[in-house]
C-alpha cells in the first residue's frame, strides 16, 4: 500500500497509519474501484469519517466533524462565538459528502463508506458535476433528504422523494470550511440547492431569533437550526425543537433494544434544559410532558402488540432503482456492512424497479419475544 | 483471619474466599466489634449481600436474593409456578434483614452493612428481640418503611415514621425461607407486623387477581406485589402498578446524572409491556403517557431551576436520633462508604436529636451547572 504517500497528503505520520490500520481504527475497502480506507476512528487530528481513495492518485475526503449541540442556548452562544453568527436549517436526513474521485462523483455517508444508492442519485445530477469539476479538491457537503432513501425518511414539500441540500463547500483535503456568504454565493451561481438560509445576526439577538425560528420550524415539522461563524473559524453548534426529540425517541422506542441507552436519555435530558431556557408554565411543561409520554409509550405499545401478533420487528424503506443491477450493487453494499434486510415487494416501471427494503430489528423482536412469552427479559 | 472455619460455615471452598478478598468482591469491615466481611459480589453460590461476623463465633448471614420482575405477567406467572401462588404487598422502603449476632440484634442492609440507624430503631423491639432469640438461625427480613429514614421516604398510614414489615423468615447460614402460612402464624404468635397478605390463589387465577389487587394498590399510592410459591421453593417474583414506576422516575430525574441509564430505560420498557397486557386503549394510553412524560419532565424542571437559581442538589432526609452519639454514629457509617453529607438543622427534644440531613448529588449539581454556562455538558 501507498502508506507514505498517504500519510504525506494527510499531513501525519507513516507510523501513526500503519498503527491505525492494525488496530482496525482505519478499515480498507477493497471491492471498489479505487480501493479507499475509511477512518472508523479520529487519527491523528484526521477525522473519523475520513476516506483516502487509492487510485491513479491518492484522493483524500475528510470526515465531517461532530456537530456540538446546544442544551441551553444562550449561555453557550455568548461563551462560544465572537460578534456575529450565521442561522439556518438543520434538516432531517443524512449528511453526505460529495467529492469528484478519478473524475466519478462519488456520495460519502458520515461515516465514509461510498453510498452506492445516493451515489447513483447524485451523480446524475449535472449541477453538481459541473461544480466539482470547476472547482477542483472542493467537497460538497449537504443534507440527503426525501421520502426515498435507505436511511432516514422525513417528508419536505421542496425535496420531493430525493433531495439534496448543501450546507457547506470544504477543502476536500483541508477540511476548511468557505464562508457562509460566499458558499451561498457560489452555489446559487451553479444553482445548487442550499439550506434556508435565515440570516446573520448579532451575537446578543441571536438566541431570540433562534428561539423563533425554532418554534416556527416545529410547526412546519421541520428539525431547527445550526448557528455558524460566519467566517467558518469556528465550530458550529445546532439546536433543535422538542418536537424534532419527540420525533427521534418515537423513531427509536419502535425499536427499544436497538438503540444505547445514551440516545434515549441524550434526547430526553434536552427537554429539561429547553423547558427551563423557555420558562416554560404549567400548561406548556403539561403540553411537552404529554409530548414526551407519547413519544416513548405509543411506538413501543405499538411493536409490542406487532410482536405479540406474531410479526417481526422492521423498518421499511420504500426504495427506487434505476435497474436490477443497480438494486443488487446497493444490496451487497448493505449486507457487507452486516445489515439484515429482506427485499419485501417489487415493482418495476420504466424499466426502473422499486423494492420495499425491510431492515430486520432483531434485538427487539427477540427480547420483546421473550419477555412476552414468560422467559424473562 | 478465620478464612478455614468461615469456609466451611458457608459450605465453600477456603481458596474461592481468599481469591474473592484479593480481588475485593468479600470486603473486610473492621471497624465494628465483631468485625465482618461482606459479599460485595455472588462468591460461588453465596449471594451478594451475604454478612460474616467474626466474632467469638463465626456469624453467617446469607444476602436477600434478587427478586426478578414481571414485565408481562401472565406467561411469567404460568411457566414459572407450579399449581399456586402466595400474593403479598411489596412495600416500597428498603430492605433489611434482622438478625441475632453474639446475643445483639443487628439490621443489615440490602449490600451487608450494619445500618447503626436501623440497627438503634429495631433493636429497640422487644418482639423482635425475643423472635430472634428463641428461634436460633432465625433471619428476619423485611421491609422498612416510613418518613424518618436515611434511604427511602414514603408514607404509610399504618407505619408513622419508622415501621417494619416482615416478609420472610429465612435460615441465617442456609437462606431458606418458611412457607408463607407458616411464616405468618409465627410472625402472628410474636406479635410481629407482616406486609399485607392477598392471599393464595390458583395459578390461573392468580394474574387477574394481581392486577385486581396492583390497580387498587395504586390508588392507594402504595407500589405493588411479590408472587411467591407458597411452599418458598421458587423464586419469587414483584410486579408493580404504572403509578410506582412513575414515581421511581421522578424521584431518579430529580437526579438524572446520578442514576445509571439502565435505571431509567428498565422503568420506562415496563410501562410498554403493561399497556398491551392491560389492552388499554387510546385514552388510558394518554394517561399513561402523561404520567410517564410528567414523571420525567418536572423533577428534571425543578432540579435544572434550583441549580440556575444557585442551588446545590441535595436529597434530604429528616431523622431522629437518640442522642449525640447515635447521631455521630451514623455519619461516620455513612462518611466511610463514600456518601457525601450535610447536616443542616438541628432540633432538641426530649434528649434527642432531629436532624436534616442533606446528600449531595455533585454529579447532577455540577453537569447541570456546566451546561447552564455554556461549557456544554
């Protein structure tokens, strides 16, 4: 392997990679062309999430960084950010990374395997091609959203069944982040989609403003915001509604053994603090205890009752392919990730064919099995 | 140290005890006459809990078992029993196990320890004395319950600021425990107060009987039932109303960074597994999830409002002691196991002494403090 050189394009030591690759914190994907390692962990300063392509050169993406999240707003907003900050959506998908490797544009998920079905999506997109080439050891990073998609389906009237919106242009090997004004600039230049946009504030007016938009967001269904550096020198923070924690415990009390106990009470912690940041009376903690109630019991009673009914426990994606082929690369891609999922239904139209992707949740089956019939949890 | 005779009351091997002390899982407590070890961990057979003394002889008291718990009743009931079942009121205090050691009456916490509080309280009862002292090997466990207590403060009409109810009399150095009617009438002879007894029902109607007898338990405010073999040679088993559940949660978030994450999603699984045995509809649904959102909602409210405000969290117990001494007592015992305590108000009367004393919850106080500033969590 070409180890020098990639560890002279990351800018870190031979040693520290070849240690990396032996503890497995650096994975090598072979059954692709280029051969890419994924970082599975930070290294070396270089993020998890990173993917150095093999190929004629060496093509470096890094990872997207952890995004910090605000408990209570206003304190840490004052404490973090200089004098102004930028505001806009955080929408409810999946962050993909788009970069041009040996000329193909390629879609990475957070963690930096390529996605061969996002991939297929957005490598048909002219607008994006041309961005890349024209603007070369940039990456794309953005928001996959839509009814159509393997892993998170949230409905957005603009996005339709697949959409993509960016929210940043990074050196692909630096990591550095353009400013926000200029990002917004370029991309409207090649008319690619970017997040609503909801201004730049004053470092003491932004928590109202953000409150606002925040409550107006929920309304809609839609998740909250992150507040940027306008400058992009220093690390984002996002803040979401109750309704968007709400939303991810219900997702996640459908599949109560499947999930770290840390999520469930990360999202639950969240609610305190923005109930007290809020000052919030009587009523609105009843409104938001009844939220919260709900979210947890109603899917959870739900899977129970489909276990006790004899079902298996899955969570469907309605998927469209191109072709046969296309279905099967995106299949083997999931199943070498050690993803259990049964191809439920097929329709073909167009030549296209679209599957009903069942991603079996076999923890939870089993232990709500179990539980149900008399063994114990 | 007496490791060859404490073997071979305990019925184990010499080595297992000596590896089970270099590894600390038996803990020597030595400021106390007599000295004892405690089973900090299972030991070959010898339950968690289990108490050595070592005095002019050696003294064993096997660990109250852990009771497992019924998330869904009905097949539990009917796989684990034989043809009938004892059903019994689980009170909700601690647990205390009351023995005879070197002609002294001493109460032992769940963990091992001598309990100077509850150890000043009980040995003060004649009945209990004489219980002890003429049915030799005798443990009396039990729950103790009330308003002045370090551990566990609920009220009981019937129980006024410390009572004890007994619920199993069990062989000292053997652990087995008297059939329940048998247990009654000699708990009845003694003049010894037992918890409440529902009675003896056949296995197929024991599950309606129980749900009958948790609903109305629940009105009460009072927690729930133990199912137990009559003859006490199965393993028992607790079942508890959605209220208790409730109540457990809101006493835990008061603290939320002080309890594991298994505490809370052990509570919350339940409320799901109870709902669908229940086949409660939409309406008790929105109770239930009103009760469980508000149950971990407000405390959380509260405890973040108290910190903002400049507050320490602290968990504050009345109680009375005899004198000075007692008192004295008592903080070093609590002192040597690590627990952080305030005494904050004194009040004499009667020659003794009412104290509040306040534990501090450092981990809630200082990760709640440090989001409040903006330092993140």
């Amino acid at each position: 392997m070409r180890l020098a050189e990639v560890a002279e394009r990351l800018g870190i030591e031979e040693w520290r990679i070849k240690g990396a690759l032996e503890r497995q914190s650096i994975q090598q994907i072979d059954n692709f062309n280029p051969p890419y390692l994924i970082f599975r962990k930070d290294v070396a300063g270089v993020e998890r999430g990173t993917a150095v392509f093999l190929g004629e050169e060496v093509t470096v993406v890094r990872g997207f960084p952890k995004i910090m999240r605000a408990f209570y707003l206003e304190p840490l907003v004052r404490r973090h950010f200089s004098s102004r900050v930028a505001v806009e959506e955080k929408m409810n998908g999946y962050n993909v990374r788009v970069a041009l490797v040996e000329g193909r544009v390629l879609a990475l998920t957070r963690g930096g395997y390529v996605c061969p079905y996002t991939t297929a999506r957005l490598s048909a997109r002219r607008r994006i091609g041309r961005f890349l080439k024209e603007n070369p050891g940039k990456v794309l990073c953005g928001e996959a959203v839509g009814t159509r998609n393997p892993y998170v389906v949230h409905h957005y009237p603009e996005a339709g069944e697949f959409g993509f919106f960016a929210f940043d242009i990074r050196d692909a090997a630096g990591n550095r982040a353009m400013p926000v004004l200029e990002r917004n600039r370029l991309l409207e230049e090649y008319g690619i989609e970017h997040v609503r946009f909801f201004g730049i504030f004053k470092k003491e007016e932004a928590t109202e403003a953000v409150f606002r938009v925040v409550r107006e967001l929920a309304q809609e269904g839609r998740e909250g915001v992150v507040i940027k550096d306008p400058e992009m020198r220093l690390p984002p923070i996002k803040y979401t509604s109750s309704q968007t924690n709400a939303s991810d415990l219900a997702y996640a009390f459908r599949f109560p053994y499947e999930y770290g106990r840390d999520f469930f009470f990360s999202r639950i912690i969240r609610e305190g603090f923005q109930a007290v940041e809020w000052d919030e009376g009587e009523a609105e903690l009843e409104e938001r205890a009844l939220r919260l109630g709900k979210s947890i019991l109603l899917p959870m009673v739900e899977s129970i009752r489909r276990v006790r009914d004899g079902e298996v426990l899955t969570e469907d994606h309605v998927l469209d392919f191109a072709g046969e082929e296309e279905l099967e690369e995106f299949l083997t891609y999931l199943r070498r990730q050690g993803v259990s999922v049964v191809v439920d239904e097929v329709e073909r139209k167009d030549g296209g064919v679209r599957v009903v992707l069942r991603r079996l949740r076999r923890s939870s089956t089993d232990r709500i099995r179990s539980v149900l019939s008399g063994r114990g949890e």
